[in-house]
C-alpha cells in the first residue's frame, strides 16, 4: 500500500502514489471488490493527481483525469474526494462472454488506437482507455453490434464530453 511519501516508478523520474477508490455495490456479487487502487502523478495543484492507469471497477474516471485526493491517516491511503478535471479520455469495461472474441476485440480496440489492462484474477475483463482523439462513436457501434452477437458485454464507466458529442442521443 502506497503512503503519503509515494513510490518512484522504476525506470522513470515520476513520483506516483495510489488512490483509493471506495465502491459502492451495484449488484450482490459486483463489483468483487470493496476497493480499486489506481496510480496517480502529483501536479502543481495541492492535493490533486492525474491518474496513469485505467480504471476496472471505479465510475466516472478515466485515464488522464484530475482527481482531488484526501489523506486517510486511519487507513495509511489517499482516498478519492471529487474529479476536479476530466482528459478526454474515456473508459469502457468489456467482458468477454466468448473466449475466441478476444484476439477480435483486442483488433479493433487496436485499430481505434485504444489501450486496455487486464489482471490475471479478472481474465475476461478488460479496462479500456479510449484516446480523446478517438472516433467513440465506431467503437461504440462495433461494441454494441458484437453485444448484440452475444460476445462480449460492455459498460461505459466514464465516457468524456468530447466523446458524448460524438453519440447522439447518448442514454443518461
């Protein structure tokens, strides 16, 4: 677990420190955790970060995003407070229902110049990063078309203004 005094990221000069996100429960068995940690870097505003990874289970945030932080002395962590500025970017979670999908979503997210992370113990899940530059509205066609296939579900868990001017008619 990450303090306070941050963690140097091997390989680079940048200071980085975890975030936790405390999560609410949406369902009965989701999300499987009680709490995300994602990466952050300090920027000149006190107590803010910019996050560096891609979010699994925490809503509203994307990579790239300024999120205000707390300082939980009790739990030794940096808790998130509120986004104090959104980057662009937005994050969409897929999960993979069909196995043999996988190779043909990680194609096209290629293609639409997306990055993704997975983890071992949420194999069929992927985070998604969509670039601020990037055309949402295909990437959103093709996803819900393959949905539709019943190969994947998808969830968009922060989709930026940028994006949302790209879908119109978005659901609220």
């Amino acid at each position: 677990m990450a303090t306070a005094n941050g963690q140097q990221t091997s390989g680079t000069s940048r200071t980085t420190f975890e975030v936790a996100f405390d999560l609410s429960p949406e369902a009965p068995d989701w999300p499987p955790v009680a709490v995300e940690r994602l990466w952050g870097e300090r920027t000149a505003v006190d107590s803010e970060l910019r996050l560096l990874n891609v979010p699994f289970f925490a809503r509203g945030v994307a990579y790239g995003d300024l999120v205000h932080v707390r300082p939980d002395h009790d739990r030794r962590e940096l808790v998130f407070e509120r986004l104090n500025g959104e980057s662009g970017h937005s994050t969409v979670r897929i999960t993979l229902l069909d196995g043999r999908a996988r190779r043909d979503v990680q194609d096209r997210l290629r293609a639409a110049g997306c990055s993704w992370e997975t983890a071992a113990q949420f194999a069929a899940l992927l985070a998604v990063d969509v670039p601020a530059d990037g055309d949402y509205r295909a990437l959103r066609d093709w996803l819900t078309a393959r949905s539709g296939e019943g190969a994947i579900e998808f969830q968009e868990s922060a989709i930026s203004a940028r994006h949302l001017e790209q879908v119109p008619n978005f659901p609220a």
